[in-house]
C-alpha cells in the first residue's frame, strides 16, 4: 500500500511539474512575443527609411519622367486619387534632384500637378456639398415614407442618445474642472473645442479611433449633420493657382535667358516656351473663370490671344479658334454693356478658322466652295461643310464643333435681340416718367401771382345781416330812389309797398 502511495505522489508531482513548466513556458512566450514586436516594429522603420534612402539616391530624371507620365496618364484617365499619390512622392523627389523649385526643369511639374488639382475640381459636381445636399435630401424623404411607430421609436431613441451624451459630457467637465483646481483654461473635452448653449463645434482630427462608442454615435447622427472632408476644395483651389502661376513664371524666366541666348535653335526654343507658356495661362484663366472671376479671366485669355496670334497661324491655327471661343464665353459671363457684339465677334472668328480648316483639307480656296460663305454678323446661318463629304476623324470633330459654335452663334443673337428690346423698353418707361414729371410739377417760367388791394380782399355781404338790422329797429335806413330801386319793398308788418314808394296803394300777397 505504502509502495501505491508513493507512486501516485510521484505522479501527481510530475503532473505539477509539467503544468508548471507549460504555464512558465507561455509566460516567456508571451514576454518574448512582445519583445518580437517591439524589435519588428523598430526593424520596419529601420527599412522604410532605408528604402527612402535608396530611393532618393536611385532617383535619376529618367525615373522621374516616367512617373510624371504616369501621373499625366492617371488623371487625363479620371484617376485623380492615385494621380496625386504619384505627385505627393514625386514633387519632392523632383525638387531634391533639381535643387531648386525654379529650376527650368520644374515648370512643367508645377503645371501638370496644377493642372491635374483645377481637372479634379472641374470634374467633381459635388465639390462643394451637392453631394451631402442630395444625400440630406434623399433621407428627409425616406423618413416621410417611414410609419409614425417606427419615426416615434427613432426619435426616443436619439433623445436617449442625446441625454446619455450631454450626461457624459457633464461628468467629463466635472473631472476636468476638479483636475484644474478652479485655474481657468481652455481644455478641450471629447473633442469639443467650442461648447455654447445651440452651438457646438467638434474636432474630429483628435477623437480616438479605435472607439466602439464614437463609431455608434457616428453611424446614428442625426439628419443635418455632416462631417467635412478631407480635401477642402478651397485649398486645391489656392493651390492649384499656386502651382500654375510658379510654372509661368519659371517658362517667363526662360524666355528672356533664350533672347539673350546665341543657339542656332533659339528662335524653335522661344516658341516651343511660348506654346507653354500660352498652355499655362489658359489654365489660370479657366481657373479664374471657374470661381467667377471674369474680369481677370478675361485678361488672362487676352494674354494668351496676343502671344499665340505670335507663333501661330491665324487663318488655320486650332489653338486660336479654341482661344477666341473661350474669350467670347468670358465675355458673355462678364455681362457688360454691348457684350453681345463682341461675344458674336469672337465666336465668328473661331467659326472662321474652323472653316478653313475644312477647306484646307480638300485643296480649295473657302472662296470657291459652293457651300461656303464668310461669316458676317447679318448672315450667321450659312451652309458650311458638315454635309460635305469629309468623314475622317478630325474633320467629323471639327464638324461637331462648329456645330457647338453656331448654335452659340444664334443663342447670342437672341440674348443681343431681347437686351436691345429690353433697353428700348426702359426708354420708353423713362420719357413717360419724364411726360408725367412735367404735368404735376409747375413750369419754371410761370409768373407769380399778385396782390391786387382791397379789390382783390373785398367779400359780398350777406342778406341776413341787412334783414336783422330792419327788424332790430336800427335808425340807419338806406332810402332808395324809385327809379333806382326796380325791386318792391317790404314793410315791417309784411305788406308790400309799390314801386312808386305810395303806402297807400297796397298790394295783396300773394
């Protein structure tokens, strides 16, 4: 028995041994498990800044450029996210390798990343808050078509939510207040920087994230209320200026080192800077015309016109006939007086080139076409060549285009028609003013009205006065000879006297 019970105690010591050492072997598990991530996380920063290191010395300007392309290529394809990655690693590798954000190479990095924050703005409909408008919208309507137990539910459970957080807010102050010890300070409590009585305005950049009770508060919020996003339009907006207008002035400066240059290719340099530099301004003045700033929009096609009417042709350019259209919408938006004319000015002269364009491509003069007939402001519906029989690619685009412009052609004449009507119209209004004015004001050359004595002041007396005084007795009496007086007169006791003045000859009233 004595041999049993050793035998089992050895057993249950080894039993406790083994446990013993299990439980000893996951402790050192988990200590080193928390060393290895510790010695990996210091060991993946270590490697990404040994990548960055390798990068920027591998960086050469053939790898440049072949990222510039594929940035172009993204955003020209509406892939404007992974487009601005691509210039979020590629400015600055740039700007390392060149050693100078006005180095000559730079420019046209300023400009196609410019150019691509002004395309991501023009391509997004929603940019300021349309898009959050329409989503407000779409649940104030769902929640009319909800039923009235399901609505009532939903508000007493938002009460509930609003009551536990203004509950949890009150309590957080109150630790904050005793943790001060009555100092007065600004501290900000769940991420509320301002706090009035209606009013509250949160930071959301602070607020924890990994909270199970923020992100159920955030999948609740009430209708009304929207959280703003990432990329502030305004900002892209100021920074795209930014960018186009560093890029005009690095093509600007060298220009003028080309003038001063004595390379047989200088004057095929100057014009190729020129051809970017008119790029670039119609980007700022599509920009300034997009927060609609017309009037330096309109300066800024102006400058473009001028420098490209210098280096290309004016009877076939393209480049020109788009110019003159972009000015002539300009100029309508402006709205200034006698805008119409020169809005129609400007759209013939596009119309024109494209004209030729046409014309050019089967070898005849414009003149000489049946079909064709130059533009002028009294005949605008002319038959030109969208039904002739060039159908390649570019003649069927400028075909489409011309179509565009005279439709644009004749909306113009009709706004220029109804403005005409409308100046004639308050003309006619203003000298019927006038008319009225003149017939309820007195003339100027009136003469004053005079005071003419006692003649002008003298009033008719009146009957009752002469009869009262007849029967108050009164000792003045006016007598009044017979053939002067042709009036019988009467006497106190009623009867009438003849008109020979004999009381005798009496005369029955009648």
């Amino acid at each position: 028995m004595s041999s049993d019970n050793s035998e089992q105690e050895k057993q249950m010591q080894e039993e406790i041994t083994k446990e013993q050492k299990i439980l000893d072997k996951e402790e050192n598990g988990d200590q080193n498990n928390l060393n290895d991530e510790g010695s990996r996380n210091q060991e993946e920063a270590e490697e990404i800044t040994k990548i960055l290191k390798e990068s920027s010395s591998k960086v050469s300007e053939k790898y440049l450029e072949s990222r510039l392309t594929e940035a172009v290529e993204c955003y020209k394809n509406k892939n404007f996210d992974q487009a601005e990655n691509i210039f979020s690693d590629l400015m600055i590798y740039a700007v390392k390798f060149y050693k100078s954000e006005t180095h000559v190479k730079m420019s046209k990095y300023f400009f196609f990343y410019g150019d691509m924050l002004l395309s991501k703005l023009e391509n997004n409909p929603d940019v300021f808050g349309d898009k959050a408008q329409k989503k407000l919208d779409n649940q104030t309507t769902e929640e009319v078509e909800k039923n009235p137990n399901q609505m009532a539910s939903e508000e007493a459970s938002e009460q509930k939510m609003v009551a536990q957080k203004e509950q949890k807010e009150e309590d957080e102050e109150e630790n904050e207040e005793s943790q001060s010890q009555g100092e007065e300070e600004i501290v900000q409590l769940d991420t509320v920087i301002f706090k009035d009585e209606n009013v509250e305005i949160r930071d959301e950049t602070n607020a924890p994230q990994n909270n199970e009770e923020n992100q159920t508060e955030e999948n609740n919020l009430p209708i009304g209320k929207v959280t703003m996003e990432k990329s502030d339009p305004i900002d892209d907006l100021q920074l795209a200026w930014e960018n186009l207008e560093l890029s005009r002035k690095i093509y600007n400066q060298e220009l003028l080192q080309l003038q001063d240059s004595q390379d047989e290719d200088r004057k095929e340099k100057q014009i190729q800077v020129k051809k970017q530099i008119v790029e670039v301004t119609l980007r700022i003045a599509d920009l300034e015309q997009w927060r609609d700033n017309f009037s330096d929009a309109l300066k800024e096609y102006t400058m473009a016109l001028q420098l490209s009417k210098e280096i290309e042709d004016r009877e076939y350019s393209r480049t020109l006939s788009s110019i003159f259209f972009q000015l002539g919408n300009a100029v309508l938006y402006e709205n200034k007086e006698y805008c119409e004319e020169e809005g129609l000015k400007n759209f013939i002269d596009s119309a024109q080139i494209l004209e030729n364009c046409l014309s050019k491509k089967i070898a005849i003069p414009p003149q000489e076409l049946p079909s064709f007939k130059i533009l002028k402001k009294d005949d605008i519906k002319v038959d030109h060549l969208k039904h002739s029989f060039l159908d390649d690619d570019e003649s069927k685009e400028i075909k489409d285009t011309l179509k565009v412009l005279y439709e644009k052609i004749e909306d113009t004449l009709i706004q220029r028609d109804e403005r005409d009507k409308y100046k004639a119209y308050q003309e006619l209004m203003k000298k019927q003013s006038q008319n009225q004015n003149q017939f309820a004001q007195p003339s100027q050359n009136s003469v004053p009205i005079k005071n003419l004595g006692t003649f002008g002041s003298l009033k008719r007396k009146e009957p009752s006065s002469e009869n009262s005084n007849s029967q108050n007795g009164s000792s003045t009496t006016m007598n009044i000879p017979p053939q002067e007086s042709g009036n019988s007169q009467q006497s106190s006791n009623g009867s009438h006297i003849s008109p020979d003045g004999n009381p005798d000859k009496m005369l029955k009233k009648d």
